[in-house]
C-alpha cells in the first residue's frame, strides 16, 4: 500500500462562489431518500449555489412522490443502473464539481462546504471521504462500520480509490474521463475503476477522513455476503480493466487480493490432504497466515466493542470464502464469454 505523501499545491480553479451540484441515484428507496433530501437541502452551504439531482430507474414505490415534495429536487426518471444514474445527472448538472452520495446515506450539514474547501485548497481532481454506520443497533452493520473505519484510519491522504456513497470530483475531468463505466451492471466497482484511470492519468485524489455520510449498512448477514459475492464477481471485470491493481490498491491494500488467494490455498490443501498428510500442515498454515492478514483488524474490533470480536473472526472467515466463490464464477463467466466470441 502506498504511504506517498503528495505536496499538493493551492488551487486557484475555485473562487468565492464555486458551484456543486449533488447526484442520487435512486431506485424504490421510499424508506431512506427522504432522511437524504433532508440533509441534503439543510446543508450550510449557500443555498443558490449547488443543485441536488435525483436520477430514478422508475421506482415503483413512493421514491418519487416523497422527491417532488422537496423544491431544491430536480427528479429525473431514466432506465438506468448505478454507474448510468451517475453518469446521466454529471451530465445534465450545472457545478463545476460533482458531488456523488447513494440515496441511504445522511450528510452532515458541513459536507458542501468541506468539499469545496477541499478543492479550492488542493491542486486535485476528485476527494472523497468516510462512511459512519447508522443502524448502530444491529451487529452485522456494526462489523461493516468497523471494517471501514479501519481501512479509512489506514488511508493516506493521497488515495487512488473514491467511493460513490461520498465522493466529488471536477466536472470538466469527471467528463474527460468518460465517467463511470457502464458495464458495471450494479453497484460493484465503477467507482475505483473510474478512480484508478483517473488517478494512473497522472491526477491527484485526496481522501479527507473528516469528509463522511452516515450510512444503512446491511443489517442481514446473508444480504452482506450476497453483496459481497457480486462485489468479487465484479473485480474481475476491474482487474481486467486495471490489472496494474492486482498487487492491491492504496484503499484495500493486501487483503482484498490476497486474502481469498490464501484461502483457496488452504481449501486445496483440505483436499488433497486425504493423499497427503503434509498437505494437512500446509492446510493449518495456509489458515493462520489468513488470520495473520487480519490480525490488525481484530484487534482495532477489540479495542471499540471486545463483545464483537469472535463475531469478526467468523464474518471475515465467511466473507472470504464467498469472496472466493465470487471472484472464481466471474473469471469462469469471463473466460467463457471469451471463447463464445472466438
């Protein structure tokens, strides 16, 4: 992982009265959107000076009813995904930056201001911030919060990874640079990948750690492991794109790309064991290198709620191995797409 520290220069694009306009994606959030609008229209910002766009692939509930109640809301119906929702309101948005958040999260009524702070400060392309849990009741979102807020007190200030629940860039280089890619389906990886060409163009992002939304992270286990298979299957198609990053990128570090690698090691060596009795050793040493790569993580959980930790050792151990299941399914897919087309 990176540990440059960049000396960002002043940038003079930003004056006095910059303009940002805020796009959220949507699609039957009826239960979140309106805590979202709310943060979003109370923001401490000069109110003529950003525009919020709501980008909905025709939800069928009440997304749309509770958005036109609001004034500051431009609603725009579009048949789209994610990375296409995005897209379309960078497009039709009126600031010279662009601000992305996701239709669960709340802001703080600081954030505006602190991203243009931010760009009228720095000589940078795109910032982006953190992410705090707001179903804080429930463990298995408690553990996503964790995992988070280790990862982002690792972060140095330079970063080649923005994440869309909050992140910003210059419009004029979000729209040289094509925007998200539209072959991420769901919401899987357009993000760093956007980020990645972006910031291997040879332009600085920043992650500012006191930049964040409060967000709804999944409150099932089963719906956080689904997320995280389609995550893995979706990395391969980032890889394919980026396969610079396959060594690990200044957000995931080493876990991402190798932790399920050292799984599937220790999986192998299971099987084979039944041939081999040193293939059993390799198999116990293959599982605690595993926990090794975690070990950091374990203790940061110790230190905020001790009661959670044997929990985070079983999720991770979970995690992983789906992790490896997804990324496994989308390499086939890949490799049989390619011989479908040969």
């Amino acid at each position: 992982m990176s540990t440059t520290k960049t000396n960002y220069k002043k940038q003079t694009f930003y004056g006095k009265n910059s303009s940002i306009s805020v796009v959220v994606p949507s699609f039957n959030n009826e239960k979140t959107i309106r805590k979202c609008i709310e943060s979003l229209a109370s923001q401490n910002y000069p109110r003529n000076l950003y525009d919020i766009i709501v980008v909905d692939n025709f939800s069928k509930d009440k997304t749309e009813k509770i958005c036109k109640e609001f004034k500051q809301v431009r609603f725009v119906k579009k048949v789209s995904s994610p990375a296409q929702a995005r897209n379309h309101g960078a497009r039709i948005a009126k600031g010279k930056i662009i601000l992305f958040t996701d239709s669960d999260c709340v802001l703080p009524k600081n954030l505006l201001q602190k991203v243009i702070d931010n760009f009228r400060k720095y000589d940078i392309a795109g910032v982006g911030g953190s992410y705090k849990t707001l179903n804080k009741e429930n463990y298995v979102a408690r553990y996503t919060g964790y995992e988070i807020g280790w990862r982002h007190d690792k972060q140095s200030k330079e970063t080649d990874f923005l994440g869309t629940y909050c992140c910003a860039y210059r419009r004029d280089i979000f729209l040289k640079y094509g925007g998200f890619d539209e072959t991420f389906k769901i919401a899987s990886g357009e993000d760093p990948e956007l980020s990645f060409k972006i910031f291997n163009a040879g332009h600085k992002l920043m992650f500012d750690n006191s930049m964040f939304v409060w967000h709804v992270h999944p409150s099932a286990l089963k719906i956080y492991l689904r997320q995280q298979f389609w995550r893995a299957y979706w990395r391969v198609n980032l890889y394919k794109k980026h396969p610079d990053k396959m060594g690990g990128d200044i957000y995931t570090g080493l876990e991402i790309p190798y932790s399920p690698m050292i799984m599937g090691t220790c999986i192998l060596c299971l099987i084979f064991s039944a041939f081999s009795h040193i293939m059993l050793y390799a198999a116990l040493l293959s599982l605690i290198a595993f926990f090794l790569t975690y070990l950091s993580f374990f203790k940061f959980v110790s230190k905020i709620e001790r009661r959670l930790v044997l929990a985070t050792i079983g999720i991770v151990f979970l995690r992983t191995i789906i992790w490896l299941f997804g990324f496994v399914y989308g390499l086939k897919t890949l490799l049989y797409n390619k011989l479908k087309k040969s």
